[in-house]
C-alpha cells in the first residue's frame, strides 16, 4: 500500500472512530436527560441539534487556510454559548430545565472543531474561532448547575480543548516547514532544469549550427560529409528533444514530486563520448587528459566536473572559430578534482561571461554551492582558459 493510501486509510478510519464515539455520548445524553416540560423537550432536542451541527465542521479534511471554517466555528460557539446563558438563567427549578447530562457529544464535538480550526482556518479568523469554540465548552457544564464538582469539570473540558488547539497548531507548523521545504526543493529543481536547458540543450544546438554551417559549405566538394553531419544533425536534434519534453514535462506540473532527479547521470567518466561529440562538428580538435581515478567521485562533483567541460567546449566551439585545438584536463587528488578547459583561440574575449553568460553564472552556483571554486579568462599563452576545483571532502558529507 502506497503512502497517501495508507494516509487516506487512516483518516477514514479516525473519522469512523469519532462518528461512533460522538453516537455513544449522544446515547449517554439522551439516557440522563428526563425532560419534565415542553420547554426543556425543546431545549434538549436544541442541544442535540447542536451536537450534530458540529459534524460537518470536524469531521471532514478541509483545505489549508479555510475562510469558512472559522467563521462556520464562529457561528455554532456562539449559538452554543445562547444556549447555555439560557438555561443558566431561565432554570429556576420551575421548568426542569437543569440537571442531567449538560451534553458530553455537544462537548466533544466543538473541542473536535477547536483542533480543526487550529488546525486548517484561515490565520486571521482561527484564533478567535477557537477561543470562542474553547469558551463554549468550558461553559457547558452550568447547563447543569453550578456547584463545585462541574466547575471542575469545565475546567477539565478546557484543557481538552487547550490540547486539542494545540495539536492543530503543532500539525499546522509542521505543515507549513513541509510545504516551505517543498517549495524550495521545487524552486532548486527548476532552477536546476533552467542550466539544464542552457548546459546541454545549447551545447545540443550550437552542433547543430555549426554542423549545419559547415555542411553547406562542403556539399559541393564532399557530399559523403554532408551525409555525416546530416546525420549527427538528426542525433543531437533527438537527443535535443528528448531533453525538452523531460524538463518542460515537469516543469509544467506543479505537482511534481519533490524527489525527482535534480541532476543528469552523465558525469566525468563520460567525457569520451562528450569530446567525441565535439571533434565531429568543430575544426580545433579536443584531447582529454585524465591523472587519478575519475571513479567513485560523489555524484555532485562528477555531474558538476561534466557541465564544467561541457561549457567550455560550448564556449569555444562559440566564440573561439579561429582555435586550432582544446585542451582538456581533469586531476584527481586525495582532496581536490581539478578540471580545466583551455583553448589557443586568438579572438578577443572578456571575463568573466561571453555573450550573455548564463553558462557561466549557472557553473558559478553549482561548484560555490559544493564549497569549490571556478575562473575564466585569458590564458598566459593566449586564448582562453576555464578552471574549476572541486573539494572532495565537502562533497561527500553533503
């Protein structure tokens, strides 16, 4: 069985436990309550109306921040509190008004509408809703008399109602961490999906241009290569695509759940594939070089080491056209993962973001937010040189 299943299964099951307690009290009501005249008949058939009444307030599950609610609660309190003034001040003996059972289901219905109101009214109407809903119940017993063993028990239904108040409260906190916590996982996730969208759909995309560029160049000398690149065209456009529906898919659900993945798989020890990708469809050729063992890296730095490479030959392949080659190195040591991606581009560049540099700001947050720290700028040489270091140690005791 499911979680919500299993919530839902449990709620029917204390709605079914209260309609049965409140009928058992309504029993022990009616059992000790001998009406001698038609005014008191009138008033107790009252009283149980008001019992039932507060059925539909405590027994269904209301939404968060109900207006209706408190104001429903409002409402039944203050009847109950008309109620009980006029017994008090009508019973003289005469009519068989007091005396009996001063209405035990009324009482436990109203400290069940004091805990749903805590629990779900809106926050400007609950707290007077439920000061007059515990008022009424600290009052019911002088429906009976007013000597010293019921004022004892109006004090015992008040701090009933004082607990069930402040269950309401604590599961409505509770709520609220829950739902803040929701929020800002949904808020990282989509944020997480905007890189996304830059990172690996614009690398994508920038392919395809490029490819597309140089095939209309070459159709007329080579068309064997016009096939390649066609080819690798209609691969990125599908693996472009794919991407899309996956982020745009959740991102237009709002119910989305909150553990749905925040990062791709791909992480260094798919950089081959990665600089394979790159060589078919740019003139400088790139060269990976690995020192150290790239496996068993924590997911967050290999995923971000990935991105990191992934950005800088999107760069080049950009807005370096004249480079001849790309280097890429990556070094593992007991504490550090080094990555850096260096180009002999000649054109004219400026840090820290070319073009509108959302690359760059997306990679920025990602490795601060592992404890690491990223540069970008000319090389000593010339060109351009992207340089990121991940702390090890830090990631693993995220």
């Amino acid at each position: 069985m499911s979680t919500p299943d299993l919530r839902r299964w449990w709620v029917r099951l204390a709605q079914t436990a209260g309609l049965v307690a409140m009928g058992l009290l309504a029993l022990f009501d009616l059992r000790y309550s001998s009406p001698t005249s038609l005014a008191a008949l009138l008033l107790l058939l009252v009283r149980v109306g008001l019992a039932v009444a507060t059925v539909p307030l405590w027994l269904p599950v209301h939404r968060p921040g109900s207006r209706r609610l408190p104001l429903a609660a409002l409402i039944l309190a203050s009847a109950s509190l008309v109620v009980t003034a006029a017994i008090v001040i009508i019973s003289d003996g005469r009519y068989g008004l007091g005396g009996g059972s001063w209405g035990l289901a009324e009482s436990a219905g109203l400290i069940g509408v004091v805990f749903v109101v805590t629990r779900w009214g809106a926050p400007r109407l609950a707290p007077a809703a439920a000061v007059v809903a515990g008022l009424a119940v600290a009052a019911l017993p002088l429906r009976s008399g007013a000597d010293s063993l019921l004022v004892i028990f109006g004090l015992l239904q008040v701090i009933a109602a004082a607990g069930a108040a402040g269950v309401g409260l604590y599961l409505r906190v509770v709520a609220a961490g829950r739902e803040r916590a929701i929020a800002l996982v949904r808020a990282e996730q989509r944020a997480e999906f905007a890189r996304d969208l830059h990172d690996f759909i614009a690398h994508h995309v920038t392919g395809i241009v490029v490819q597309a560029q140089g095939a209309r160049f070459v159709a007329e000398q080579d068309p064997q290569r016009v096939i390649v690149a066609l080819e690798q065209i209609e691969r990125a456009g599908a693996e472009t695509m794919a991407s899309m529906r996956r982020m745009v898919g959740i991102l237009r659900n709002p119910d989305a759940p909150p553990d749905a993945p925040l990062a791709p798989l791909a992480g260094v020890t798919e950089l081959e594939p990665l600089l394979t990708g790159f060589n078919g469809a740019a003139n400088a050729p790139a060269r990976l070089h690995v020192d150290g063992d790239l496996n068993g890296l924590p997911v967050e730095v290999s995923t971000s080491a990935y991105r990191v490479v992934m950005e800088g030959l999107t760069n080049t392949r950009q807005h370096a056209p004249d480079a001849r080659s790309v280097a890429v190195a990556v070094r593992r040591t007991p504490d550090w993962l080094l990555v850096r991606v260096a180009d002999d581009g000649a054109s004219p560049r400026t840090a820290p973001a070319r073009g509108h540099g959302f690359g760059l700001i997306g990679l920025t947050e990602r490795v601060r937010a592992l404890g690491g720290t990223i540069t970008a700028g000319p090389g000593v040489a010339g060109g351009w040189v992207l340089d990121a270091a991940f702390p090890l140690h830090v990631a693993v005791a995220r």
